[in-house]
C-alpha cells in the first residue's frame, strides 16, 4: 500500500473525508501530481491540522507494519534480546498463535509463550515492562501505541480520541524536540525529566530511564546532596497535589527511613518536585532470585538465600511496615549470594495517598488468598509470598499450575497448591505448609518464626511450626471464662 492510498484510508477510517471524496482527490492527483493531502486541503475536503492528524496516525501504522511478524512482533524480539528463550521458540509460538486465530481465538504472542512454558510468569512480566518503553499509551481513552523512531515529533494525535499526548524521547533517539510537561497531574511523568543526557529533577541528577511500571517510571539517578547513586520512582498522579496531600506524602514515608537493614535497599527521600510526585531509594545491581530459579541453582543456597530474606523482613515488620508485593522480581542477589529486596513499604504508601493513580494489584503466584481477593497487604501476606518462593525453591516448580491470571486466582483462593514430590524432606515438607497456607491462621506466627526454621531444617533438625492460631486448650479456657463471666453477670 502506497503512503499517499495508506493516508486516505485513514482519513476515511477517522470520518474526515467521505469515500466520495478521498475518491475525488485521488483522481485529481492522478492529473496533478501532487500530495494527497495538499489537494484534499485545496479542496476544502481537511483543514491543515487534521492534515497533521492522518500524518501521525500513518506514521504510527507504517511502525507497526514494519514489525517482523514471523519473530513475534516487539514482544517475540524483546524476548530473545532478553536472553529468555531461543528465536525458534517465537517461531513455534508464532506458529501456534496462527493454529489458534484459525479456530477463532484471539490471543497475543506473549499469552501463546506463557501458557506453551516458553516463558515463566517473571519473564513475561519483564517483557512486557520492557516493551512499554516502546509504547505510548493515550491519556486521555487509553490507547496504546507503538512509537519506537518516533522522537522526532514532539506529540502524538490519538487516532481513537484525538487528544495530544507528549511523545517520549526514546533511548537511542536523536530527537531535540521540547518536551511536554504533565498536565493537571496526570499523563507521563516520565517526559519531565527524559532525555538523552543528564538532567536534574529536584535534588537529583537522572541519568537514564531503566523502566517502565503501572504506577509509574524508574530512573538510575544521583542524590545531589550524598553523591549517591538511588532508583527513583516517578509515579502518575490522578490530580494535581494540594500542599496537604504532600505534607502526608512526607509524612507517611518517613517510617521508611528506618529500615536501616543489610538485605533492604534503603529508603533516600520522597516528595513532589514540580506536581511530579516521585520516591527515591538506594540503587542496587544484580541479578533477580527470578533468574536462579529459572536456572534451578543450588537448592540449599536458594534457601538460605530465602531464610535471608524472611530475616529481613522480620525486621520491617516489627516496625510496622510490610511489602506487600514480594516475588523473585523485587529480591536482588547480591555479593555471596545475599539478597536484597527492593521497594520495601512502597506498596502502601502508594496506595495510601488519594491523589496517585492506583492501578489493581496484578495477581501472581505469589499473591496470598487474602490480596488476590482485594485486602490489604500484611506481614502474613508477606509471610506467605515468602512460602510460595520457598515452594518453588524446593519443587522446582509453581505452586498453581494455572496461567491465566483468573484461573491463577482462582487456585490461589481455593489454596490446594500441587503436592510436593515425595522426595522432599518432611522438615521442609512442614516449614512449606506453615509458611503458604491459604488461612492466615495456619501460617507462621512471624517472619521471624519461618526464618528460624527455615535455618533448623537447612542445619537437618527437626522443625515445629509456630503459627498464628491459639492453640485449642487456650480457645476452650478463654470459652470457659467468658461462661463463666456472663453466668456471674446474671446471677
């Protein structure tokens, strides 16, 4: 398809010219010569601007056409380039994503390398992190577009809503074009301080963009007053911040300060620069727990890794704070394979300040019962996300089966996990039913506890999990009491 027959198909698609019309034109371009976007103007057929409209919205389309089906689109790329699979797997997905749309089921290449065990759900998830550096999602309906060689324009009509949306300067862009600012708080933070060199945001130096989440960008940057290196968090606010909502901002994450700990990044500063609200903690290199699984390393340094981590997190929580989001993404490996987790307390924090965007929780499998059915996160949550990893360490395997994530869900609720291999230890057999029990009630009284038994079944003693329910004698005596309480009260 020529650009000139590809731009008039768009602006039929976009009802701003007729069939009639566009048919007009293209015969008179025939005689003429000339763009089919100058006659369709000289013809009172488009006005200049949505000249522009049809141009970006084709640019867009030829980006999208010259995507290599054959190896998976930017997905299926993105993926070998991670190292995650062979350029044969994307093939063969490639190959089953086009058996499936042949018996009319619609799905993406990524959701055919997920379920066909090409993929794990940590690499899907990085992938899919990964691609959104090439994407631009419309603010204003929600449209999601490819943009990758699309810096040398500084915005980007939506083809569906036709609002303007700032175009990111992408890594290896040469575009000099300004850049748009967020408006009323919302949109992509990210354009405030993206760029091909070093900028300052507020008292940091941002040296370049390493992701995109949900909630928000990560950049590497410098703390200007340390010299130290930190991950800062820009997230999207749903409106612009009044001084209150900065003032809790502050407030609410300075408990975080506190976790002064070997195996936790450390909390740096947060606040709002500019109606960009942003979080900075102590940068950390590694790989993630994610890749020594995939790589099933040694058994018993990966529990030992994880009795680490459950130390960890003892700490944090005698201070009152949880994750709520633990996995082997947010744990770093670290020198002599000691971990560090990353965004200790951030999950809260967010979700406690009414003017940030919050996106619903993605259910993994490490998601406990209780977050996968909309509650607050707790230290039992983290208790069991410490389990299911523990599981997995063990088994070599998930603990659910299910890909899809409403068939995740659905198992984690119904809390049946697949059973362990009979060659597993009955310690660790015990230790694994403590910490990931689908009730809280049955799980480790502490992250404390896990991690105590989790170091007498490494050592091979014997372990008797401390869990969080009474035992029944208390039940009864307390039962007891109270009989006998009210029987005086009537007397």
């Amino acid at each position: 398809m020529s650009d000139d027959i590809l731009f008039g198909a768009i602006a039929v698609h976009e009802n701003l010219v007729t069939h009639e019309q566009l048919a007009r034109c293209l015969g008179d371009q025939q005689k003429r010569h000339r763009l089919l976007g100058e006659i369709m103007v000289e013809n009172g057929f488009l006005t200049p601007d949505q000249v522009q409209i049809v141009l970006d919205i084709q640019r867009v389309n030829v980006a999208d056409r010259i995507e290599n089906p054959h190896a998976g689109g930017l997905f299926g790329q993105l993926a070998v380039r991670s190292g995650f699979c062979a350029p044969d797997d994307v093939v063969s997905a490639v190959r089953r994503q086009t058996e499936l749309e042949g018996l009319h089921r619609k799905v993406r290449i990524g959701q055919v390398m997920l379920q066909s065990g090409w993929l794990s759900p940590d690499q899907f998830a990085e992938v899919l992190r990964q691609q959104e550096k090439y994407m631009l999602r419309c603010a204003g309906c929600g449209a999601w577009y490819f943009v990758e060689g699309l810096g040398q324009t500084s915005r980007l009509f939506c083809r569906k809503c036709h609002r303007v949306t700032p175009l990111p300067v992408l890594p290896g862009s040469n575009a000099d074009a300004p850049e748009f600012a967020a408006r009323e708080g919302k949109g992509e933070p990210a354009a405030h301080v993206r760029g091909e060199h070093a900028e300052a945001f507020g008292p940091f130096i941002v040296e370049a963009e390493t992701m995109r989440t949900a909630s928000g960008a990560v950049f590497r940057a410098l703390h200007r007053p340390t010299g130290g290196a930190v991950t800062l968090r820009l997230l999207h606010a749903e409106r612009a911040p009044l001084a209150a909502d900065v003032e809790r901002f502050r407030r609410d994450a300075a408990p975080l300060a506190e976790l002064s700990h070997e195996h936790i990044a450390g909390f740096v500063d947060a606040g709002v620069v500019e109606g960009h609200p942003y979080v900075a903690t102590e940068h950390a290199d590694g790989a993630t727990f994610a890749s020594a699984l995939a790589r099933r390393l040694d058994r018993d340094a990966m529990l030992g890794f994880l009795e680490k981590v459950a130390r960890a997190a003892a700490f944090a929580h005698a201070k009152g704070i949880v994750h709520g989001a633990l996995r082997p993404s947010s744990l770093l490996i670290g020198r002599r394979f000691g971990p560090c987790i990353l965004d200790f307390g951030l999950a809260r924090l967010v979700a406690a300040q009414p003017f940030l965007r919050r996106e619903p929780p993605a259910v993994t499998p490490y998601t406990p019962p209780e977050g996968a059915a909309g509650r607050a996160p707790d230290a039992a949550g983290d208790v069991y996300a410490i389990g299911a990893m523990l599981y997995e360490a063990v088994a070599g395997r998930l603990p659910f089966p299910a890909r899809a994530p409403s068939q995740l869900k659905e198992q984690i609720l119904a809390g049946r996990p697949q059973p362990l291999d009979a060659d597993v230890p009955a310690a660790w057999r015990a230790v694994c039913a403590a910490s990931f029990a689908r009730r809280r009630g049955d799980r480790y009284a502490s992250a404390l506890d896990l991690a105590q038994d989790m170091a007498r079944a490494l050592a091979g003693q014997e372990v008797r999990p401390r869990r969080r329910r009474l035992p029944w004698v208390l039940v009864a005596a307390g039962l007891a009491a109270l009989a006998v309480l009210a029987w005086l009260l009537v007397r």
